[in-house]
C-alpha cells in the first residue's frame, strides 16, 4: 500500500505487508503494524507507534523522529535517514539494532 500526501496528514494503522507513506508538508503517524515493511519520506517529522515484527526504513528532512513500541524480526532492523537527526532519534535507533 502506498499513500501520498502533499499537506495534510497521512495515517496507517493495523496494516501488514509492505507499505509506504510519502509526504512533502504532510504530518505522518504510524500505528499497530506488524510484519510489514514500512517506508517513510517526509520532510518533517513523524511517529511510529507498536510497528513489530518488520523492516522500517525512515527518510526525514527535520523535525522529530517518535519511535514507541518498534521492533524487528531477527533483532530489528531500522534505516533512518534524516539531515541533522536529535540525539533523542540516535538513543532510539541504536536501542531498536
């Protein structure tokens, strides 16, 4: 599933498989996925919550990365990509790897 978004929010919820989100202006939350593969651009910030059991890779421009409850099969796997990440970001990928 892809969603595409150039202002306004893009929400996924209780999804599985593989699913992108994409969103220039756009706000993007992420909730109760599992065993999926999940891609995120977005030019601001986002929030993941409970994504369990898949591959999450993160594009983000500025602003906050929010991980709540993400994991990954085989011990989790998590590229992110952004600018300048916060150290808040950085405590939160390295605790997912």
């Amino acid at each position: 599933m892809t969603l595409h978004s150039s202002s306004g929010p893009l929400r996924a919820e209780k999804l599985h498989g593989d699913v992108s989100l994409e969103g220039s202006g756009a706000t993007v939350d992420v909730r109760d996925i599992s065993d999926a593969h999940v891609h995120v651009k977005t030019m601001y910030g986002l929030t993941l919550y409970n994504v369990h059991d898949g591959h999450v890779e993160v594009d983000s421009l500025s602003g906050n990365v929010t991980l709540n409850g993400v994991t990954g099969s085989g011990g989790g796997d998590l590229d992110q990509r952004q600018d300048q990440p916060t150290r808040e970001t950085l405590a939160a990928a390295a605790s997912i790897a």
